[in-house]
C-alpha cells in the first residue's frame, strides 16, 4: 500500500489498481514505464513501477499520503509541474488486502456505514478465475460477460 511505501521505503505496493488524470506528466511517466519495462523484462511490472517513482526526476514525485489530504494544484504553480500521488482511501478501492470468507461482506458493510459505495474491488487474493468471477458476480461487480 501507498502508506507502507511512505514509511517503509523499501516496501512496494500493489500497482493492479491506480488511478491517473491524464495530462503531459502522467502519459510521459506511462511511456517511460513502458519502456523500462521493455528493457528489464526480468523485473515485475510492479517493481519497476516503484523503482521509477523512487528515482523520478522528469517530473519529480511528491507522495503526498491519503487523497482526501491533498491539495488542489493551483495553474502555474510548482505544484503544477510536480506528479502528485496519493493513498485511495481502501474502503473504497479494495487494493487486494481483503482476506478471509467475508472480507468483502465487510467492506460492502463499511461502505455502507460511511453512506458511500465502493468503486473498484482487486480480488487477487482469490485463487483461480472462477473462484473470483463467481466471488466478484454475487457482489455486482462481475462485469463481464462469459463467452458462449
């Protein structure tokens, strides 16, 4: 998670969901991960990805904690020209760490208290396709459809 990685630089965090407003700096940094991860095939994508955002120079990264913490950036400021990243707040978008029989019941529970809906749910912690397409499918967030 994004909190492990600020506290722990050494931590990476799961890249299977992130969300990016595309603009110059965003599609620049999607390019060069792309080409990093041509050329370091041996490497995760995952790993990469960190590696990049420790190391960014063109434009420089500033981790700035949770979302809701994060000031809006002002037209022509240096705030501007910088990637700014946050923390999805995990209720909301599950990252994946939702363990056991009834961690989605759970988080549906959650969102539920806190009058909001969740957005997205990362089941890699499922084994095997069917067991998530049936988990994700009983909780409305199986979209897709199965090929006749």
């Amino acid at each position: 998670s994004w909190t492990n990685f600020l506290s722990n630089p050494e931590s990476e965090g799961n890249t299977g969901y992130y969300f990016m407003r595309s603009n110059p700096r965003t599609v620049k940094l999607l390019g060069d991960l792309l080409t990093a991860m041509d050329a370091k095939r041996e490497l995760d994508d995952q790993s990469i990805f960190w590696t990049m955002l420790r190391q960014r120079k063109d434009p420089p990264v500033l981790f700035a904690g949770k979302c809701r913490d994060l000031e809006p950036s002002v037209e022509g400021s240096k705030n501007e020209s910088t990637l700014r990243t946050c923390v999805l707040d995990p209720c909301l978008f599950s990252s994946g760490m939702m363990r056991g029989p009834n961690r989605f019941k759970f988080l549906f529970d959650e969102a539920k208290i806190r009058k909001q809906k969740v957005v997205t749910i990362h089941a890699n912690w499922l084994n095997g396709g069917k067991m998530k397409e049936d988990t994700l499918h009983r909780y409305g967030y199986w979209v897709a459809t199965s090929p006749t």
